[in-house]
C-alpha cells in the first residue's frame, strides 16, 4: 500500500530524520475541551533509546509512536495519545504499527471522551471531562520542539482540528485529500510541494511551516520522497458506443470524468466524438478522461438517420441546376475520399462553373501536389487558385470538412 494509491494524490512525501520540523508559532492550543490530531505514518524504524517518537507535537498534546515509554502498557510499536486534560497528563496506547506499512493514526477528544484511533478504528478510550489544558508551543512534526524524540519515517496528511471528528468522519475524510478549509480545521499540510523549504497550510489559515527550523537548508530539513507514480496509458475510445469506451476506460484503471453530449453528422448517436486526454498519452492511474459524446446529427426535432451519398469516380453526379450567382460565396462539404485519380487535374466535390470546390491531383495549379483541397473562382476576370491541405484517402470512419 502507498499513500498515492490510497489518497489518489501527487506524489511528495517526507521522510522526518533527526529532528524534523517546527512551524506554527502562533498557534495557541487547540480549542479547550475538543481537539483532533490526525497523520498517515509509515514507519522505517522504532527508537529503543527513547520513550517515544513523536509525530505530531504541540507542548502537552502528542500523538506519537510509543517506543517503551512506562505509560503506555500496551508496550513499543503502539500508538501512543496524550494530553494534559483537567491538569493532569493523560496517555492512551493502543494500535500495534507495523513498520514500512502506511497507518493512519487519529487522537481525539470531545470533553467526554478521549479516543484513540489506528486506521479509523478506535483502539484505547477514556473517559474525561476536563479542559485542555492550552498553550504556545511551537506545532512540530515529526520531532518534539523541546527534547529531541525523532520519528524514523515517512509521514503525510497531518491534520489539526479544534474539534473532535466522529469515527465516521475519520473514516471518510482519511483516504481523501481535502479540498481546503473545513470546520475546526487549524492547520492541514498535505506535502505535496516536493521540493523546497516550505510546506503550504492547506486549512486556509495560513499556517505554512519551513523544514527543519528555518527556511535555510540544514541538517534537520526532512527529506522529500516521491513515491512510485503509478502510470498508464490512456485508451483511444474515439468513435466508440459510449458503452464501450466507459468499459475501457475502467478497464485501464483509470476513471471515467465528464461526458458531455454535443451533434456531430459524422459520429453516431452515442458514440466518442472526442476524448481528453488523448488516446496513447500515459498518465497517473488516478486522472479522470473526460468525453464528447455524439447526440447525433442534429440539434433537435430533424431527421436522426446517418445517410450520405456513395460517388463512384467515374461518372456519378448530383445534378442541382442553376443558381444565381452572388459577388460573395462560401462552399463547403464533408467528404471521404475513396481514392484520387491520376488522370484528371482534379476530383470535383462542387463544381459551379468557374466556381470549384475540389481534390487536385496534379501539381498544375496547385503547387501543393496532388491529394490537396483546391479552391478555385473567378474573380475579376481572373482564374484564382487556392491549394492545401492534405487529404487522406480511405479514412476509417472520418470524413474531412472543406
Ligand atoms: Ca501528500
Ligand atoms: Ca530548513
């Protein structure tokens, strides 16, 4: 299990070495009868020489890895919760870690109960009703800011709150990042920076913390990790039933994001017209592909059918007879070349006269070369010729636009 899997995240982690990092100086105490403290942790390793190794740190209320400290019974590799509550230092321990394996460790306290929780589900509980007690320790992750109590890890999501989240709310909001502020959210740092000495307040409180003890680079920085990004290659669902590039979309881990319906005459009713990211591109497995799907050749009420006319090249016409002629024109066609002939100047889509909308297929007057899109009126008396675009022969299921 990796923390991008399960937050569908970016990918910045950090490892907290020796003394990790202090922020928040301003940060009175949580509020004084409700608090949540809430980290996923991935332990390297448990200190032996210490009583604990602290995640996160804020004066008299810790949630830290109890690595043989005399008031958690459970014993090293638990889950240790403490706060000064009515005066007196209060400890729960419960929860065994396991080390290289992401956790998510929770305490709580509502002024009724203090609880303890390891991937959503309460281990240890007391009953309590008295006040927390407050104060302007300096908020550190990773480490304690006044004795040195280093956590061996990798640490992510640390999330404070004034408030005591539900076993409920924990288990919903913990495999998901948040979006921002939340009710009761004091200070909320995702590290997803990757690189840098700061790491952003994602609360909306303004809250960003420096590795280490300051902004410079030093021995007590963490380290940021990146973990493995996951990636795959996106499918080309173009011109599939919706169905159908929904199931490959799944099918190749990714998620299927907003599909909006617009008409389209050369795709059928509720197939792909166009897809984002592109067929082929590799992604994160956690990007959603977004779909324009067809709703078929008209806007509404005409006739939905997809019919067209079949040109065999050698002598069938469609033949429309005089129109007026107008000193402004615009013509214009799908099309689906089957072929270009080589025997002709061109392959008339719409001929009017000295009016032409067509393929050439000679050089001559299209210094373009054959297979592009001519253009050709009079204009002024004068035989004007514009040549380009390449056409392609035998497009599967595409016609072109003039
Ligand atoms: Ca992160
Ligand atoms: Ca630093």
């Amino acid at each position: 299990m990796t923390i991008v899997s399960r937050l569908r995240a970016p990918m910045a982690v950090m490892i907290l070495g020796m003394t990790g990092f202090h922020g928040l100086p301003a940060l009175a105490g949580p509020d004084t009868r409700q608090a949540t403290f809430e980290a996923w942790i991935n332990p390297a390793s448990i200190s032996n020489t210490k009583s604990q190794d602290r995640v996160i740190s804020k004066g008299v209320v810790e949630l830290m890895v109890s690595s043989g400290d005399s008031g958690c019974a459970a014993g090293a590799g638990h889950v240790q919760w403490r706060a000064t509550i009515g005066g007196v230092d209060r400890r729960l321990c419960g929860g065994a870690l396991s080390l290289n394996n992401w956790q998510h460790i929770a305490g709580t306290y509502d002024g009724a109960q203090f609880r303890l929780y390891v991937n959503g589900v309460q281990v240890a509980s007391m009953a309590r009703s008295g006040t927390l007690a407050t104060n302007n320790a300096n908020l550190v992750v990773g480490n304690a800011a006044a004795i040195s109590r280093p956590f061996h890890g990798t640490i992510e999501e640390v999330r404070i709150w004034s408030r005591a989240l539900s076993a409920a709310e924990l288990q919903a909001n913990m495999n998901v990042e948040l979006p921002g502020a939340q009710a009761g959210l004091l200070a909320y740092y995702r590290f997803n920076e990757g690189d840098g000495q700061t790491v952003g307040d994602g609360s909306g409180n303004g809250r960003d913390a420096v590795l280490g003890s300051d902004a410079t680079v030093q021995a007590t920085d963490p380290s940021w990790v990146q973990t493995v990004t996951i990636s795959t290659t996106v499918p080309e669902v173009v011109g599939h039933p919706r169905a159908t590039a929904s199931s490959m979309i799944l099918g190749a881990g990714l998620t299927l994001g907003t599909v909006n319906e617009t008409p389209s005459i050369i795709v059928p009713t509720a197939s792909v017209i166009s897809q984002s990211p592109s067929g082929g591109t590799s992604v994160p497995d956690w990007l959603t592909v977004n779909l324009f799907v067809s709703s078929g050749p008209t806007t509404g009420g005409g006739n939905p059918r997809e019919t067209y006319l079949m040109f065999d090249g050698t002598d069938d016409r469609v033949h429309a007879g005089n129109l007026a002629q107008a000193s402004r024109i615009t013509f214009e066609a799908w099309i689906n070349p089957a072929s270009i002939s080589n025997t002709k100047a061109q392959n008339r889509v719409i001929s009017k006269g000295a009016f032409e909308l067509m393929v050439s297929t000679a050089s001559t007057g299209c210094s373009a070369g054959a297979g592009h899109v001519q253009w050709r009126a009079r204009i002024g008396g004068v035989d004007r010729r514009l040549c380009g675009g390449a056409v392609a022969e035998q497009l599967a299921a595409h016609r072109r636009h003039l």
